[in-house]
C-alpha cells in the first residue's frame, strides 16, 4: 500500500525567529502548496529553546507529506517551488527525504504534545528496524492514556528510521514514562541512541 512520500525540514533560527517563520511557512501552505496535485498535508512544529554557544536557540521543523515522489518534484520544478527553493535555502535548512512506513492510533486529533526521533538503522535495514518501533508502540505505547499516535517513517536510503510520537499532553506523555512501561520503553529506546527533538505544533495545512 502506496503510504506517502515525506519532506522534513528543520530550521535553526535565533530567539524569538520561530513562530514568525513557522506562520510564514503555514500561509505559504494555505495559499500555494493546498490546491497542487499530489500535495496531502503540512504540519510545522516549534522546537523548544535550547542554549548553545552562540546564545539561545529556536528551531522550526515542518513535515511536508505528498502522494509520491514524483508529485513532489512537479512541485520542486514549477515556479512555485522554485521561488520557494530560493527564498528558504537563504536559511539553510537541513532536509530529509521519507518513505512513510506506518501510521498509528489517532493523528487528526489536536495533540498538545509531540516527540520527534530519528534513529540511525545501524546494521539494520531501515524497514525492519521501522518493523521494530511498530512493535514498540503497538506493545508498550498503544494503551497508555493519553497517547494518541505515532507516524514512522524510513529515510529513501534507509540510513535512518524516524517517529514522530502525539500525546494528548505533556502531562500525559510524563505519566507514561513514570510507569514501568513507560520506564522500560525508555531503556529500550536509548540503545538505538535516538536523536531527539521535543515540540509543539504551531498548525497544519491539509490539501483542498
């Protein structure tokens, strides 16, 4: 079953330069990206302000998901998506290419708290260790209150498996990993040596 081709982009921005491009981002979706054939939906995040060197930073993540590939590059050719290639690259964003691999639970519902993960395959091919985080949250996440879905994805050259967990909130996330389950799963998931990204979704943008 044909499940989507993704677009992740992440943006590093300074204080404050967040939420101004995350709304940016979403009306360009409203205006030009809802109508394109192919396109299915957008989602933008806000990552939490983390400290580094150079000061306080923010982050933007947004999640592009389109019918296929070649859907996507009709879109990256036309002008359109030139003028967009031009005016966000000016950002340097980092992208990454997806095929979807598995939705589960509920991921219309409005959820107040999200977890994003990317997770190198290792010595694993990219689906199988996919095949492996759909056990997890079938078997450690799926009845946890609160917990409303996960999206898994597997990079184009299986290089590296990402899940984008939906809770309720974040106070029901943090009653999970109080449980065993919820502290067990934790141990499990450090052993793959996860990168992380904790956010909150600013809005979504879905085809007309």
């Amino acid at each position: 079953m044909e499940r989507g081709f993704f677009v992740l982009q992440t943006y590093a921005l300074a204080a404050g330069e967040a939420v101004p491009l995350a709304d940016e981002l979403l009306e360009f979706g409203r205006k030009d990206l809802a109508h394109l054939d192919g396109f299915v939906s957008g989602s933008a995040f806000i990552e939490e302000t983390r400290q580094t060197p150079e000061g306080a930073r923010e982050g933007v993540i947004v999640l592009m998901h389109w019918r296929d590939r070649p859907a996507y590059e009709r879109y990256r050719a036309s002008g359109v998506g030139r003028e967009s290639s031009g005016r966000l690259l000016s950002l340097r964003p980092k992208l990454a290419h997806y095929r979807g691999f598995a939705d589960i639970g509920d991921l219309t519902t409005p959820a107040g708290h999200h977890i994003l993960l990317n997770v190198p395959s290792g010595a694993l091919l990219g689906p199988d260790l996919a095949q492996q985080f759909r056990d997890f949250v079938a078997e450690r996440m799926g009845a946890a209150k609160g917990f409303l879905g996960a999206r898994i994805l597997v990079a184009e050259d299986e290089s590296e498996v990402a899940e984008l967990f939906a809770w309720r909130d974040g106070d029901a996330y943090r009653a999970y990993r109080a449980t065993e389950a919820g502290r067990e799963g934790a141990q499990w998931l450090l052993g793959y040596k996860p990168g992380v990204a904790r956010v909150s979704l600013r809005g979504v943008v879905r085809a007309s």
